[in-house]
C-alpha cells in the first residue's frame, strides 16, 4: 500500500503536466489562427483605402483624357471585382488584375502632359504610391503568419490536436510575377 501511493503521485503528476501541455499547444493554435486573421485584416484595410483613391484617379484623368474610356472602363471593372472577390486566391487573382489596369492608366497619363502635371493628379499618384508599399508590407506579414500557423498546424505533436479541434492550413496571398513590380508612379 505504501508503494501504491508514490506510483498514483507520479502518474498523477504526468498526467497534469500532459492536460497542461496540450492546453499550451491548444493556445498557441488559437494564438496563431488570431494572429492570421489580424494579417487579413490589416490586407484588407489598405486594400479598401486602394479602391477608395481608385475612382478620384479615374475622375481626375478623365477630365483630361476623356475619349479613353475603354481604359477608364476597365479600371473600374477591375476595382469591382477586387472589391467584391471572396477568399484569399481570388483577391489574389482579382489584385493582379487591378495591378495591371492600373499600370495601364499611368502608361496613358504618360500621352497627357498637362494630366501629369496636375496637382491632384499627381497627389493622388503620391498617395497610391503609399498604399501600394503599405499592402506589400501587409501581405509579407500576412504570409508570414500563415508560414507560422501552417508550420504548427503540420508539425508534432501540434498537429495531432490541430486534426482533433479542426485547425485547417490557410493559403498564402501570392500575387503573379508580373505583379509584383510595383506599380510605376512617375512624377
């Protein structure tokens, strides 16, 4: 009897310290899948500040290029669809795309010399510029959240209660190669 007690103290003791450590790795999922969220989020934010300059730049060139619509036109279609894209690789295709169109309209700016001389144009190309860095550094810091959630979601013993609580791997916000160049703002 005096042997039977020790062995329920230590059994006892392992099995809080395993409660303990499943509880540790259980936050730290938690801690991570948040942490990925926030990333999104603040992607989210500078995106929505790009599509708020969008129809000032379009406005602003229009009153100098007006017979280009077609450009015009896809830049909005562009924007929309940006706007209205669910889910992490279709905002991902769709900013591709509004990255292209945007290129495209500072291209024809470029056949205006008075448009690129304009104040609110080029403010607003200045303010762009900005945005365009500060959704670059969002999407790094997004991507490497998602690097450390799906490291610990794959790797033992983390992975065993990611598979038991429903932790899934989330996709990293990767933009094609051509789109990565920033977009060219010239003054």
């Amino acid at each position: 009897m005096n042997l039977l007690l020790p062995c329920l103290g230590v059994a006892g003791l392992v099995l809080l310290v395993a409660v303990f450590a499943v509880i540790g790795i259980y936050n730290r999922l938690v801690t991570l899948r948040n942490r990925v969220d926030n990333a999104w989020s603040q992607i989210d934010v500078q995106l929505r500040r790009r599509y708020d300059l969008i129809p000032n730049l379009v406005e602003t060139v229009k009153g100098y290029a007006s017979h280009e619509k077609e450009t015009l036109e896809r830049v909005i279609q562009a924007r929309n669809s940006a706007m209205s894209a669910q889910g992490v690789a279709a905002q991902g295709e769709a900013e591709n795309l509004l990255s292209g169109t945007l290129k495209s309209l500072f291209a024809l700016a470029e056949s205006y010399p008075d448009l690129k001389a304009n104040q609110n144009f080029l403010m607003l190309q200045e303010e762009l510029s900005g945005t365009e860095s500060k959704i670059a550094y969002a999407r790094q810091f997004y991507n490497d959240s998602v690097m450390s959630y799906n490291t610990s979601t794959q790797t033992f013993p983390s992975n065993v209660l990611a598979g038991m609580f429903g932790f899934t791997l989330r996709e990293y916000f990767e933009i094609e190669e051509a789109a990565k160049e920033p977009v060219k703002v010239q003054f």
